[in-house]
C-alpha cells in the first residue's frame, strides 16, 4: 500500500485539495465559440458551393447568431481571467506555442467577420434597415463583391475556432484526460452539430431543414466514432491516462457522460431526426434543444474531469 | 549557468520551516504555499517505508508552464529559473492546469504566483530561503553547470530521482534516494 500526503497543510485556493481554476466561465465559452464556428463554417460553405438561395436560413439568418454568441463567449472568458486589467496583454505578442494566444488571435479574426457578415445580411431580417451613411452602404457592396472571399476566410477561421477549443485542452498534458488529440475533432464535431441544430430550429424551409437534420445525423455518428476511438486510445495508453479514462467508465462522471452527453445528446436526437427524415412528425424543437444540451454538457463534463485527471499521488 | 536544487530524503525530517522561511521571506498572502512537504507511506505494518519531500516549483527546462503562457509572462530567467511577470499575466490560469507538480497558484492580488528559487536571494550571494533555513541542511542549491558546485557534487555522489520524469517536462529539483 502506498499513500501519499501533503503534511504541511497546502491549501492554495482553486488548487487544494482538486485543481478547479476553471469554472462555468471556460466551457460556457468553448460552447458558444464551437457554436458560433458551426454557423459560420456552415453559411461559408453553402456559400462557396453556391447553394445560397437553396439554403437561405443557413446562409443569412442563422449566422446573425454567430457574434451574439461570440461576445457571449468572450464576456464569460474576460469574467474567467484573474487579472482582469491585463487582458490586453494577449494582444501584444503572438505566441505560437501557446493554445490560449491562438485562440485570442482566431477570436480576433472570427469576431469583425462574423459581424460583417451580418451586416451584410441584415436586410434579409429587417428588409427596411437603412444604414443611413452611404460609407457603410458602399462598404456593404464592397463586401458584397467580396463575399466568395469572405467566404473561404470564414471557412477556414471558423475551422480553427472549433478546433481550437478542443486543443485549449489537449495541449496540456499535466491533465491526463485532456492530453488526447481527439478533442479537438471532437469539439469541431460537437461545434458543427450545434450549428446544423440551430439551423434546423430557424428554417422555415423543408429542404434545407431535410438537409440539415441529414448532416445533423452525420455528425452525430462521427462524434460517437470519435468518443469510442477516445476511450480505445486512453485505455490502451498509460497508467494515468487509464485512471482519466476510467472516471467516465465506472467512476463519478459516468452517469451524467453517457446519459445526458451521448444518450441524451447524441442517441436520442439522431433517433428523432432519423423519425422526422423517414415521415415521422416530430416538434423540432426537442431533437434540437437535445443536441444543443449534449453539446454544454460534453463541455463542461470534460472541462471539470480533466481538471480531476492528473499525473500526481 | 543552470540552478537547480538537491533534496535529500533521508536527512528531510518533514519540520515544514522551509515552508514557513518561504511564506515569511516571499511575503507570501496568508492561506497560500509556494513550498510544501510531502509524506509517502509504503508498505504495510510493521513493513512500513516512509519518504519525505519538500517540494516546490520544479523549474523545468521544459516548462508546460512557459509553453502555455499566452502573454509570455511565465518566461526562463537567470540560470534557467521560471518566473511570472506580474503586470504582463492576465490570470488566465493556463500555466496552472498546464503545470503537472501543482506548484502554481492565483495570488489574491490576481497574477499567478509560484516559487522564484528566492532569486532575489541568490543574486546577493545567499542561498534561497528554505535552504538557508533548514535545520537538518537536508537541501542543496547550486549551478549544475559548475562541476564544484554543492548540489553538483552531491549528485554525483549520491542517487536521485526527479517527480514525475514521463511528463517530459525535466525538472530541476532532485530528490537523493
């Protein structure tokens, strides 16, 4: 038997006796931000396959959601950091090795472009919105004769978003659980499933809603792919990285994983979108609001168990 | 130059004055530790081994701790030492999940905080705090780089391991076995 000890009373708040520094402030971010690049990575490609009148919802009213959850997000990111007066610290250098410097960059990036792009779209919601100065109508043609452009940066940042808010994680390998490669895919996935939901919930159209719950139902099977791939590669590596796996398989975080992020989250909303695709009539809020729950709460359950996986004692 | 510093289990009899020298030299807030005292048990009665480390901020030459950092506040100062600047750290605690030893923590004051191996000290000709203290001078603090040096001769002499080496992370406190 071996037990070991801290005996001379360490305890550093947040860090003793289970590292918690990160709280609801974190997940809630890397949820809006995976749900933002979704609707981003979405109205970008169906606007470069030139499908934007096919698919209106998810070219130019769904994305009007992206910077309401892109400030959402950095609020809950700003509220997370200690030394608050400093956040500007991030701006003034780039450093390539560090996650948290990509992502500020990316969000940089993200951010003006999302709220260009709906800008650029506002008359389809509002079709008496006049900009009242002719600068920013001439910049909206502007943008307009821009947008295949626009396009692919949004395809490609809204990438590196969603991927990035897995690999925020899996860059640390002093928390076992975290130290998996597959997060980043995963929350990409996870990011695209809660996008393709919220378009399905806002069209009024049946095509593109068919479209979308058939790539909502897509996306689900890879993200379950991806989760049982997570768990072969945990158990098949280190000690530590087995104890990790272990919390969701028989330890405290194995009820609320599988019931509320795969059955709940994934399972359920598959099986009731693969109903509504064969005729079935189902209220589409349910799948959707399902999916979007599995989508937090794969979030947050990973945010607070990688914080209890570790290497020590 | 590479500071590093020696531990020597056998003589460290857990009296926690290292950790008290740090809080009173370092001015370390009340309810927080830069430095602590570890207790292994092996065995089973009256089989029993016991070890004890005083740990702290590892300073490895590989730092998570610095890689992470997105300002570059956490940054490699004299002779290898990891030290936070206090106005360039926005708290976002990355360095803190990103650290396998657990050695940093939130000052209250909002920067992350951690072991300096008292450079302030040590440019002055004297040794960090808890080496100065210690009274079974179980602790040894020097350049591994310099061949004379107290904690270079003590590992040569002596075996050693380092905490967790599998984290890549190749820390500069070493333990004598």
């Amino acid at each position: 038997m071996r037990e070991e000890i801290i005996v001379s009373g360490r305890n550093n708040p947040l860090i003793d006796p289970q590292l918690h520094v990160w709280h609801w402030e974190i997940p809630t971010y890397l949820f809006l931000g995976g749900l933002a690049a979704g609707l981003m990575f979405f109205a970008a490609l169906y606007t470069i396959r030139n499908k934007e009148n096919e698919y209106k919802t998810a070219v130019r009213i769904a994305p009007m959601l992206a910077p309401i959850a892109l400030v959402l997000g950095l609020i809950a990111l700003f509220l997370d950091l200690h030394h608050k007066l400093y956040f500007w610290r991030l701006y003034t250098t780039i450093r390539l090795e560090s996650p948290m410097s990509w992502g500020a960059w990316t969000l940089m990036v993200v951010t003006p472009i999302s709220i260009i792009w709906t800008a650029m779209h506002i008359k389809d919601l509002f079709p008496k919105w006049n900009w009242k100065f002719d600068v920013i109508e001439e910049l909206m043609e502007f943008f307009h004769k821009q947008k295949r452009t626009l396009a692919w940066i949004m395809l490609i940042s809204s990438a590196i978003l969603g991927i990035y808010t897995g690999i925020l994680f899996s860059a640390f390998n002093a928390r076992p659980l975290w130290n998996t490669s597959i997060l980043g895919p995963l929350f990409l996935a996870s990011g695209l499933s809660a996008g393709a939901a919220v378009v399905i919930w806002m069209s009024k159209n049946h095509s593109e809603r068919k479209r979308f719950a058939q790539l909502d139902l897509m996306i689900i099977g890879i993200e379950l792919f991806l989760i049982i791939h997570m768990f072969m590669g945990f158990l098949a590596s280190t000690q530590v990285q087995i104890d990790a796996a272990n919390l969701f398989l028989g330890g405290e975080y194995t009820a609320p994983f599988w019931i509320f992020v795969v059955f709940l989250g994934m399972i359920v909303p598959a099986i009731l979108e693969g109903m509504e695709l064969k005729g079935f009539k189902i209220p589409v809020a349910i799948p959707v609001v399902l999916v979007l729950f599995g989508s937090v709460m794969l979030r947050f359950l990973i945010a607070n168990a990688g914080q209890a996986s570790r290497w020590l004692y | 130059m590479r500071y590093a510093m020696a531990i020597d289990t056998k003589k460290c009899v857990g009296c926690s004055d290292c950790v008290v020298a740090c809080q009173t030299e370092n001015d370390v807030p009340i309810g927080y530790c830069r430095d602590w005292v570890v207790e292994v048990m092996d065995g089973t009665y009256p089989q029993l081994e016991m070890e004890l480390r005083s740990e702290r901020c590892n300073h490895c030459e590989n730092s998570p701790c610095v890689r992470c950092c997105p300002t570059g506040a956490s940054h490699y100062s004299e002779g290898g030492a990891v030290l936070v600047t206090k106005n360039e750290c926005i708290g976002c605690s990355a360095c803190i999940t990103s650290c396998p030893y657990d050695a940093r923590f939130v000052h209250p004051e909002g920067y992350v905080d951690k072991c300096t191996f008292c450079l302030h000290r040590v440019k002055n000709g004297m040794q960090p705090a808890c080496v100065a203290v210690c009274p079974t001078k179980c602790m040894y603090f020097g350049d591994l780089d310099d061949p004379r040096s107290e904690v270079s001769q003590v590992l040569k002499k002596r075996k050693y391991k380092t905490l967790i080496p599998e984290a890549g992370t190749k820390p500069h406190l070493y333990f004598l076995i």
